[in-house]
C-alpha cells in the first residue's frame, strides 16, 4: 500500500473508531508506521535480578518501556486485538534467538503462560495463547517447523502478583501451574525444543514454575522467550545465579 493510501485509510480507521498509535498518540492503526519501524529487531538474553535457581535462559525482543510497554499494556487490558501481530513478531524473534544454534530440522514447541479462567472470561480472550499462536505462524513463515502446545493450566488460589517482591511472587506461584497429561498425550511430535512463552519478565517467578510444572510432568524446557523484560529498580535479594539449559 502507497504512504497516501496508508494515510487515507488510517484517517478513515481514526474516524470510524477514534484509535491511534499506542506509542506516539498519531491518529489512525493502532501502531503506526514509523513506530513499527522503530521496534526491535533482535533478542537477547534478559537475566532477571535475582535469578531463579534452574532458571533457563530467558530471552526477551526489548525492556519494558516506552513503546512496548504501551503495546503489551494496550493488547492485554484494553483488547486492541490489532497489536497481537507485532507483538507475536516480536516474541518470534525471542524464540528465533532462543534456537538460533541449535538444530533447525527438530521443531521448536511453544508452550504459553496460561492466564487463570477468571481473567480470560473478564478479558474476553487470553493475550498471551494469542501471541504465541501468532508467533508461530511467524516462525513458520521463516521455514522453521513450530507448533503451539497449550500444556500448562492455572491451578487456583493464586493472589495478585502487583507489588510482590521477588521472593513474595516465587511464594505465591509456587504449585500454581501444572501440565496437563491429555495435552502431553496429543503432542503432534516426539520431540521439539521446548520454549516457554510469556510477554513480559519481571522476576523469573511465573517462568520458572512454568518451567517447573513442565519438567515435573517430564517435558525438558530450553529456554522462556518474552516480547519484554522489565529493568529491577531496587536492591537484589539474593545475587547468585543458577543456570541451566535443557533441551528435548
């Protein structure tokens, strides 16, 4: 599409809908141009202070500010669907990154976060299954063999995370999460580098019992991949780090 025809049909979204770019408040899409080309074109590893004992390693497209903070903010809480794209792009470039040594001919196997039932219903749809989906057909459309696996579910009891320290998050998701054995049984393949999939870090808590649920249950995690990291900005509680990578 020509930058006049873009712009006309962006004027024509802002007036039909009122919606304009999350990141610089330019009326029309939900992310405009310039601000798409200005999102992350590669990941890193994003090590959270402190680590989780046995935490794999953690990639993530970007910090959690500015632009991707809106983004993830506005997919999640306000239900601007339109953002699953870009940020499912983004989260494929996490998993890019995760795998990018390692043997492209096995599949990689995508395993989201589950959101707890309550939320999904009062959102209308789970955010994080949604990216991940997207981020597969990404991946696939970069000849890499990616399947989404939905093993985990949310097991109840788990109290709001906001303004948990480090330590009070690992206490509270403890046992939060388990794999379910009828997803294990309708694994479309054997074997799979398996990432775990979120959109934001924060403490490693949620990934790593993710990755706990799942080991449990005798599937080996190689690595989280998120679209966002957020930066501590406080003292750590504890400085070592544990590491450890496993693959399928």
């Amino acid at each position: 599409m020509s930058p006049l025809r873009t712009a006309l049909a962006d004027a024509w979204t802002d007036l039909l809908l009122g919606s304009a770019c999350v990141g610089c408040g330019e009326p029309g899409r939900p992310l405009c141009r310039a601000c798409r080309g200005a999102l992350p074109e590669q990941a890193n590893p994003a090590w959270p202070t402190p680590t989780p004992p046995g935490l794999v390693t953690p990639w993530a497209a970007g910090e959690y500010r500015d632009l991707l903070r809106s983004m993830l903010l506005a997919h999640k809480e306000k239900q601007v669907v339109a953002l699953g794209r870009p940020l499912g792009a983004l989260l494929a470039c996490s998993v890019s990154a995760a795998v990018a040594d390692l043997d492209p001919a096995h599949p990689v196997l995508l395993v989201p976060v589950p959101s707890r039932p309550a939320v999904i219903r009062a959102r209308g749809y789970d955010p994080i299954t949604r990216m991940t989906r997207l981020a597969t057909r990404r991946l696939r459309g970069q000849r890499r063999v990616a399947h989404v696996v939905p093993l985990l579910r949310s097991r109840p009891g788990v109290a709001d995370q906001a303004g948990l320290r480090a330590r009070e998050r690992g206490q509270n998701l403890a046992g939060s999460m388990a794999c379910a054995s009828s997803g294990l049984r309708r694994l479309p393949v054997s074997t799979g580098y398996v990432v775990v999939c979120d959109d934001v870090l924060t403490t490693g808590a949620t990934a790593r019992e993710a990755q706990r649920a799942l080991e449990a249950s005798g599937v080996q995690v190689h690595a989280v991949a998120v679209v966002a990291a957020t930066r501590r900005r406080h003292p750590p509680e504890n400085t070592s780090r544990a590491i450890s990578e496993n693959q399928v």
